[in-house]
C-alpha cells in the first residue's frame, strides 16, 4: 500500500508527525511537507499585477504582437544560471536584495513567509540567507514564471551531486531542499501540479535513467512510489531535491507563477542556509 504521502496541511501537523522534521525531509521519509494557505492569495495575485506593472515580466493585458517568446522569466537571482562568473552573481545578487525591500510593500513579504515556514521545521538550527565567508549574500528567492509548454524533465537539483559548485559556501551541505510558494496558476478556477515527486533518491546507477530519458520506464519497472504535489496560490510545499522529481508543462493561458528557494542542511550544522 502507498505510505509515501505528503504531510499537510501546516507546520503542526508536520511537527505531530515527526520530532525532527528537517531530517525527515533529508531521510527521504516523507516526500513533501505542504502549508496550505500559508500566504493570502489575494496578495498573490496583487503581486501579479505588481509584475505586469513593473515591466519584468509579460502584461497578460497587453497586445500579443510585440511579447517576447520565452517559455520562463526570473525575477531574482539563479545561482544554478550565474554561478560561472562569482562576483557577477553576488552583484546580481545584491541588486535582488535592493529590488525585494520594495516590491512587496503593500503586501505581505512572501520571502520572509519561506523562511519563517522553514524555520518551523527546523527549529533548532538558524535558518538564514547563504552567504560566502567575507559576508557577501546569495539571491534570498526567486520568482520564476512559467508559459505555456514549459516543464522539467525528471531530475534532480543539488550543488554537490549534480552541479559540483565547489567554490561556493552552499557546497558544504550535505542535503538540499526546495521551497515553493504557489503564486498563479495557468487554470486560474483551479489547482495545478507543482511536482511529481518520486521515492528514488538520485545514485550514479540512477543518472543512465535521466540522461537518456528513460526514468519513467527505470520507475514503472521498479514500482517506484511517486507524490503529486497540486497547489493553488497561497500554498507553500518543501521537499528534498535529491529526489527525482518533474514538473509537467504549462498548459493554459496564464503563467505558472512561483517563488522558490534552495536549502542546504546538514545534521551536524547549526546553520540552514538558503539561495536561489
């Protein structure tokens, strides 16, 4: 029978279910912990606007006949698109600082719903924006809008494992978790899958699978369990991105909206740290 759900639908559920939250998530125990509603989606959407607004991301109300194409826009800073050139990345990074002490006034600060939801889970260590030694700050979040067709194959998201970042202070984790706010939806009358999430830790014998893009046989032959993780805005899910996971496309109308944050934690570790 399938054990492998997520928990939900807030922080004291998580906690009712496991001393340790944080090294659950690590221990692949559990694949997701959901918060539903963790965030006003009125605000979400009158952050929407606030984009459209601002120019850094397409007006859904504008002509169609002078948008530009791409399948995904960033708002913040990528370490995983960046991080080729350090002080390039840690300037971006600065000016993502600057433009996030002003985008969410007259709402709620989303960022800081993520830190303190995860601080939660984790209440003995000091969750905080990463850093390199000298001080200097990574992106603290970041907004990815998703169009029609976009979607993420199965894989995996780690500093160590998959992108060897070694010249960064975030290599030092041993674990890596994603948390993910639902900002919009492309069916704005209802939930969408924010991830499929499946009961395979990623191993060099599991990458042949990913690269050659026969995962989904590899799991069906396996019975590998999987989570589907539909939200709708408000809603806020962590889970551990050694895990193979996928996001289907985008289908619809409106841009897939989300902010996300990375997170590295490790047992012996007083810190928590988290990137974009």
């Amino acid at each position: 029978m399938d054990d492998w759900k997520a928990v939900e639908p807030d922080w004291d559920a998580a906690l009712a279910r496991f001393e340790n939250p944080i090294q659950a998530l690590a221990d692949a125990e559990v694949p997701a912990f959901i918060f539903r509603q963790a965030f006003n989606p009125d605000h979400c959407a009158g952050l929407t606007r606030r984009f459209m607004d601002l120019g850094v991301m397409r007006d859904a109300r504008a002509s169609q006949a002078n948008l530009d194409r791409r399948t995904r826009i960033d708002i913040g800073t990528s370490l995983g698109n960046r991080a080729s050139d350090k002080e390039r990345f840690l300037e971006h990074a600065e000016a993502t600082h600057f433009l996030f002490n002003f985008l969410f006034q007259g709402f709620g600060n989303p960022v800081d719903l993520i830190y303190d939801s995860l601080q939660k889970l984790a209440p003995k260590n000091d969750v905080k924006v990463a850093r390199e030694p000298d001080g200097r700050l990574y992106g603290s979040a970041i907004f990815r809008v998703h169009y029609d067709g976009h979607t993420y194959k199965p894989h995996i998201d780690h500093v160590v494992l998959r992108e060897n970042r070694v010249d960064y202070e975030v290599y030092r984790f041993k674990h890596q978790f994603a948390g993910v706010l639902c900002v919009q939806n492309a069916d704005a009358s209802g939930s969408g899958t924010q991830a499929i999430l499946h009961r395979c830790l990623w191993s060099e014998d599991i990458q042949p699978y990913i690269a050659e893009d026969t995962f989904h046989n590899y799991a069906q032959e396996n019975n590998i369990e999987n989570c589907q993780v539909d939200l709708v805005p408000g809603d806020l899910y962590f889970f551990n991105t050694r895990c193979i996971h996928e996001v289907p496309a985008v289908q619809g109308d409106l841009p897939r909206i989300v902010l996300a944050v990375f997170i590295g934690y490790s047992e012996e570790d007083d810190e928590i740290y988290v990137w974009s």
